[in-house]
C-alpha cells in the first residue's frame, strides 16, 4: 500500500494516487449487501474482533468506511502532519471523529512502528493495501477511475498480504477486498496526494472540492478492543511497483464508556 500518491495515469494503473496503500479508486465492488449492525466474529478469519467482508460495522458498510478514510488523511489532511507519514504515531489521533478510529499505513519508504492510544468503545479500520483517484484527475468519470483502481488493486499479490492481532494471524485477506462508493472529498492544499500523486499537469491536483472520487484495495475493520495494551501489525506488496507496506501498531486502549 502506498500511503502515498501515485496518480491514476501513470501506466494507466499508476496514475491513482497512493495512500496508506495507494491512492487509487475504484466503484462500489465491494458491494457489501446491507445487513444489520453485527458484532464481529471468527468465521474463519482466525480473530473474533474482525468484522466479516458481508457485514456491516457502525452502520456502514466496509466500502463506505474506507471512503471515509480517504476523506480523512488521504486527500483532507495536510501533508504537514500527516498520519500516513508520521514515524512514530505522534499524529494518529488528529482529525478523528465517530465510532471509528483510523489507522494509516505508509508510503513504502520502510517499515514504521507506531504507537497510539485509542479512545474506549472504537471501532479500528486500517488499509493493508489501498488505493484511490478522483475525476479529473483520474479519469473523465467515474467509471473510468474506478477502472483504474481496479487495475491498481489487481496488482497487489495476495500472497503477501498479513495482517497480526495480539499475535493472531488474521486468515482469508483476499476476501477483504472492497471498493468504496463514489465520494466526495476537500482536500487540503496541499496534501499528500497532490504532492506525490500528481503525475499529470493539473492546476491544484487533488486540492479543493471533488465530487466524484473512488477507491479499491484490501482494508481490516476491528470491533472495540478490550481497554490495555494490543499490538497490530500489516504488511502488503505491489511487486510491479516496488511497493512493501509494512506497519506495526502498539496500541494503549483506554477504559470508559464509548
């Protein structure tokens, strides 16, 4: 996952900008039917606290979470700060709200451990690998973002994906796949996408009002941990791209009422 941009038209897969995975898009694949709010459990995905692929979490679905993530660091924060490219957790509590805490993952510059302490009652989502774009930077419409997510997505090789809950490996990640509705986003000026995933000569990329982005990748949503001391780690790879994500995540849940 690239926590960073890499714009949607570079090969034509590469010009998605890269985040915490890639930022990259691609429509609502995941097509997560909706279902009841559930409480997380094994169903053959080695923890209890991970939330099923079919299930919803929190109201939303796992698509319509990620969008939310993109709207959070990937394309709304200044890269100033930035959770994506924060060494050392320092920044994971900025600009969260709701049920929900986020977690980034990286540009691929080299593995990072990061510490956090979380709130009592969240939620977690966090990309092993993701990516994301926005017309017009991306594509004349959203179909043709979410055509080049898709393509970004397919090069992600599942067999490197792995994902560790308090040393529990988590099973089955090719079926966490999902793709986000078509979103809206502000971004910052500047923020991390316009400076690195802008590949393409275009005023103010991926700064202001969008109507129209999309994205696709590989994401881990978390019901509330116990309060103490948990440790997550992920790892994904885009081989084509020399992409490695590699992050570890030592987490000091509070205790109290969400």
């Amino acid at each position: 996952m690239k926590n960073q941009a890499m714009n949607i038209r570079k090969k034509n897969w590469e010009k998605v900008v890269v985040a915490s995975g890639i930022f990259l898009g691609s429509l609502a694949l995941a097509i997560l039917s909706p279902v009841p709010k559930t409480l997380a459990g094994d169903d053959g995905y080695g923890s209890p606290q991970v939330v099923p692929p079919n299930q919803e979490a929190f109201a939303l679905s796992y698509g319509e979470w990620s969008a939310r993530w993109w709207q959070w660091a990937g394309f709304g924060m200044p890269d100033a700060g930035n959770p994506i490219t924060d060494p050392t957790g320092a920044q994971c509590a900025v600009g969260q709200w709701g049920p929900v805490f986020f977690l980034a993952g990286t540009t691929g510059a080299g593995p990072v451990a990061r510490s956090c302490t979380i709130p009592p009652g969240k939620g977690l989502l966090f990309p092993i690998v993701n990516f994301a774009g926005a017309v017009p930077e991306d594509g004349t419409t959203p179909e043709e973002v979410a055509s080049a997510a898709s393509g970004a997505a397919d090069l992600v090789d599942v067999s490197t994906l792995s994902v560790n809950i308090d040393g529990v490996e988590v099973q089955n990640l090719g079926r966490f796949r999902f793709r986000t509705p078509v979103f809206s986003f502000t971004g910052s000026a500047p923020n991390l996408s316009s400076l690195t995933g802008c590949t393409v000569t275009y005023p103010n990329c991926y700064e202001g009002f969008r109507s129209q982005a999309v994205g696709d990748g590989y994401w881990i949503l978390l019901m509330p941990l116990r309060p103490g001391h948990h440790t997550v780690h992920f790892h994904g790879e885009v081989p084509d791209w020399g992409f490695v994500q590699e992050v570890t995540y030592h987490l000091n849940v509070l205790k109290g009422k969400g």
